[in-house]
C-alpha cells in the first residue's frame, strides 16, 4: 500500500486534486474525471470547497499543535491563562482523563545522544524488554532500559570504584 500525500495535488491544468481516501487506488482516481488532465472542469465550486476544506484542516492542525505546546508549558510552570477558555477547557479534559489512568513512567528528556549497537545486541536489548513486559509485567521502551543499566553501572562506579563491573569489564577481566 502506497502512502497518500495529505496536501492536494496540482494537475497540468492548474486545477487542485484532492487526494482520495486511503486505500482508494490511483486506478479509481485515474478514471475520476477530474484527474483527466484533457477533460473540462464542470464542478469549480466543488474544486473550491475541497480547497477551503484542506485549509480549514490545516488550521485546525496548526490550533491543535498550538493548543499542546501550551499544554506543555503551563504543566512545565509557564505562563498560564493565555490561551482562552477554549484551551482551558481542552486542558481540564486532559486532566480528567489523565486523574483516571496509571502513570507509565515514562518522561521527557531534553538531551539525546546516539549509540550505535550490534545487530545482536539490539536484539539482546529487545528480548529483555519483551522479558520485562512478559514476566514482569513492566510496559518499558528500549531507551528507559538503557537508561536504568547506565544508572546501575553508574552507581555500581561511583559507590566500589576499582572493583566495579564496569572498571572489570573495560579492563577485560
């Protein structure tokens, strides 16, 4: 299955074509008359409302996207009150609905670094995950795993320095 852009597509006439829904192919789309590139355009005022309608999305997307950083930032500390009594209202819904679920843990990291790994460590990595989820019951992502062990090997350091696993391990003993 092929992937469908989301913005409307501009024929040889100039004319906008709006892509149909996913899993229609281009076969039915080919044979619609407004992909015929010779053929004349006998409904402008429905090129028109598709048009409206992807812009209207669009903004909807961008006030959607706006609404969530907001989001963030009040839960953050920041500045609250800003955005209105829509946003408000949105804000309450998601906190009515996060007051009923666990938390998961999971948080977000303002640094990242890249670490490559072996075709086989990575799937060291993804067994013991799918042991934790299995066995143990605990729903973690690969980078939280990561995460914990740098910690353990961090304090297992610090606290028996020389004698650490991963002093021995580096040294190769």
């Amino acid at each position: 299955m092929a992937l469908q852009s989301s913005s409307p597509r501009r024929p040889a006439n100039g004319e906008p074509r709006v892509p149909g829904p996913a899993g229609e192919s281009d076969e039915a789309a080919a044979a619609s008359p407004a992909a015929d590139e010779g053929a004349t355009d006998t409904a402008p005022a429905e090129h028109a409302a598709a048009e409206a309608e992807s812009e209207a999305g669009s903004r909807n997307r961008a006030a959607a996207e706006a609404g969530e950083k907001q989001a963030r930032r009040a839960s953050a500390g920041g500045p609250e009150g800003s955005g209105g009594g829509r946003s408000s209202t949105a804000a309450a819904r998601r906190r009515s609905r996060a007051a009923n679920r666990r938390p998961s843990g999971r948080e977000r990291h303002d640094e990242k670094i890249t670490v490559y790994v072996s075709a086989e460590e990575l799937m060291d990595l993804e067994h013991a995950r799918l042991v934790l989820r299995g066995e143990h019951g605990l729903a973690v992502d690969r980078g939280r795993i990561v995460r914990e062990a740098v910690a353990v090997v961090l304090a297992d350091l610090e606290s028996r320095g020389d004698a650490s696993i991963l002093v021995r391990r580096l040294r190769g003993r």
